[in-house]
C-alpha cells in the first residue's frame, strides 16, 4: 500500500505536526507500507520514507505568501488559479498511483489556499487517492484567524463538505469543532491523538527496547514487578495468586513479570520453579505470568532491569525473609508504588512508606489493596496511561493502522 504524507513543512523542522508525520511515517514504514512525504521545507529523515520536495507546498513560499497577504485581505487574486494549477500538476506525479493520502492541516489552515484548492479538484475527479484530512488547527475556529478568512471561495474550502474524505481529530475537543464545521456527524469524525516516544524519553536503549517488544506485555496493564530469583522463600507462588483475583475481579489485564532464574545453590529451585509454572497453569495465567528469564533465554541485564522499574506500575514483592531487600530502594527511586511483605528487614527500609501485607495473607485481601492504592493515586493512573495509551508505537497500531484498511 502506498501512504502518502502532505503538510507545509516536514523534519527536521521543529514542530508539532513534523513530529507526528515523523512517527506516523516512520513506524508505518518499518510496518511494511510504502511511504512517501511531501512537503515544500524539510529533508529526507529516513531511509525507508520517501521525500519528495515541493517548495511551492510551503507556506512560506514567496509567491504563497504574497497571494496569502492579498487572501487575508479579502481579495482573490487573479493569479491564484494559477498557483494551484501549478500546485496539483506537482502532485500528480507522486499522489497518482497512491493508495491513501493524509493531508495535515491543509483542509483546516488558510496558510495555503491555492494547496488546498489544488487537493480539492483531486477528490473531485479522482477515486485514487483516499483522503484523509488530519486536523491539529481550524482558521474558522481560531479567534486570531478570523479575520483572515472570508466567506465565499477559496475560504470556505475550509468549513464545507469534502467529498470522498475521511476527517481526523487530534482531541475530542478537535472533533467537534470539526463535525461542526464540515457538516459531518461526530461519529464520522476520528480522535488519534498525539504521542510520546516513551521509551526514548526514559532513555532506554534500542536494544533493551527490542527486548521489551519480544517479552509480549504490549496491552498488559498494570504491570507487577517482581525482581526476584526463584527460591521458595521469595513465595512468588501468593504473587501468582494475587495476580489471578485482580485478572478476575479489576484489573484484567494485569501482568505479573518475575525477572530471575532459579537460584543456583539449592537442587530444589528447579522443583519449586516447576511448581510456579503449573500453579500459572492452573490459574490459566498463561499469558499474564511472565517468568522473564526462562521467555528471554538468559538472565535480565542491568539495562533491562532499569527499564522495567522504569515501565512497572507497582512493585510486588511478598518474600517469606529477606536480610536486605534491595528491590525496596529501587523502586522508591522509580517512585513505584511498593506492595511487600510486613517483614522486619522491608519495613526498616521502606521507613513504613510501603504498602504492608502477611506474606501469609489471603490473595484476595491483597488484591484489593494493590486496586485501591493504584485507583486512589492520580498521578500512577495518569502516568500508566500516558506508557499504555499514548506511545507512537500503540497509536500508529490501534489508531492510525485500522484508517488505511477500512
């Protein structure tokens, strides 16, 4: 399938549209499609996307900026037909034999008309390609704009119906100035939101982030950690306990990762580790108990390690005894909630800011604290939805994907 990007400007202008073009393109690429950009500033930013510059899609370019000055006015020049003439026979070429074009701001702004015209007489005589208009700004609705736009041709171009055009909001808020504006029910109109690359921004490495993909927690959520070799006392068994009344009763998507092997000084790791794996059986947990070590083949690394605390949603960690308890500190510095055992050596750590339970509680009883606590803390539930909902990658695949193919 080939996508085709048209905005005013691309990366590596700075911008908030160039970002989403930036990631939209990008992963969508990696995905398989042929991509291609056009823009009138910007470079080539990947090798798998193609750009195409076309200095007359600018806003800024010289003679769209003189017709603008005469637009704002009030007054269609008479050389504006044929900028877009012009215009569209730069697009043809590259658009011609596309499958879906997505056109940011160019249906909203009046920061190119002639560009907007132009993409007006392709959905008008052409079936190919599908428009998608991407809508991050409206002039209509921008207080500072309105006296930049008239009623009549070309303005109303951007508060009319489009045929043939399916209409994107970047908010909810968006969406209903756009139904408003073009004439189409809020159900037609589309909310993807912007992004985050949350991995990058928590400087994680490219590779631990390759090992993150392979691991299947993608749409878990919350995720449990529990940094801890396999041995009996860390009675990772009431975790897995834990985990599977919060799967049934609140959280049905929770993920329990246990990040070590079996200890290596007692034969009876292997049994115990055996014993964990058919109570995951049992409790048909098989997609929610993540025994990391044995999944990745080798035990986790320092860097991996790192960045599961900083992904988590909370620390698990119900041990029987424990000398120390380092995973206590860890967490505090990744501001984990901590969910322990009432033990001496966890509570002189934590100083009593953890939330404490019996490692002989009753799974149930812990379930309902671990929902309590994550419910009652604002800034974990906006911090979790931000990692879940609002990573590039899961908007390019819930959100972006499922426009392409409908």
């Amino acid at each position: 399938m080939k996508l085709i990007f048209l905005h005013y400007a691309a990366p590596p202008i700075v911008g908030g549209v160039e970002r989403v073009i930036y990631y939209h393109a990008t992963l969508l690429a990696q995905d398989g499609y042929e991509v291609h950009v056009i823009a009138g500033r910007g470079e080539q930013f990947d090798e798998a996307v193609h750009f195409h510059r076309r200095e007359i899609v600018d806003s800024r370019h010289p003679e769209i900026l003189a017709l603008k000055d005469e637009l704002d006015r009030g007054h269609v020049p008479e050389t504006f037909e044929d900028a877009r003439k012009y215009i569209l026979a730069e697009l043809q070429p590259i658009i011609d034999d596309g499958d879906v074009l997505i056109a940011h701001n160019i249906l909203g702004l009046h920061k190119n008309l002639a560009l907007t015209a132009a993409l007006r007489h392709v959905v008008e005589t052409q079936t190919r390609p599908r428009l998608i208009a991407w809508h991050h700004d409206l002039a209509w609705k921008a207080s500072r704009y309105l006296s930049e736009v008239h009623a009549g041709y070309p303005w109303d171009l951007l508060r009319q119906p489009w045929p043939n055009t399916r209409h994107v909001a970047v908010s909810e808020a968006r969406q209903l100035d756009v139904a408003q504006l073009f004439g189409v029910p809020v159900s037609e109109v589309t909310v993807v939101p912007g992004g985050v690359d949350v991995l990058s921004r928590l400087s994680i490495e490219t590779s631990v982030q390759k090992t993150l993909r392979q691991v299947g927690l993608a749409g878990a959520e919350p995720w449990l950690l529990l940094p801890a070799r396999i041995t009996r006392r860390k009675n990772i068994e009431l975790a897995i306990r834990v985990t599977a009344v919060l799967q049934q009763e609140a959280l049905p998507k929770v993920a329990l990762i246990v990040t070590g092997p079996p200890g290596p000084h007692n034969p009876d790791n292997a049994n115990y580790f055996a014993e964990l794996k058919a109570l995951r059986n049992k409790l048909n947990l098989d997609g929610a108990v993540h025994f990391l070590a044995e999944d990745l083949g080798r035990p986790t690394d320092d860097e991996l390690m790192i960045a599961l605390y900083h992904l988590s949603d909370a620390l698990i960690y119900p041990s029987h005894e424990e000398g120390f308890g380092l995973p206590i500190l860890e967490a505090a510095l990744t501001r984990l909630p901590i969910f322990c055992s009432d033990i001496p050596s966890l509570r002189e750590l934590a100083s009593g800011r953890a939330n404490y339970f019996s490692p002989d509680e009753e799974p149930g009883k812990i379930a309902d604290l671990i929902t309590h606590v994550l419910k009652a803390d604002r800034a974990t539930m906006l911090r979790r939805q931000v990692v879940r909902r609002f990573d590039w990658q899961q908007i390019v695949k819930k959100h972006v994907e499922p426009l392409l193919n409908p």
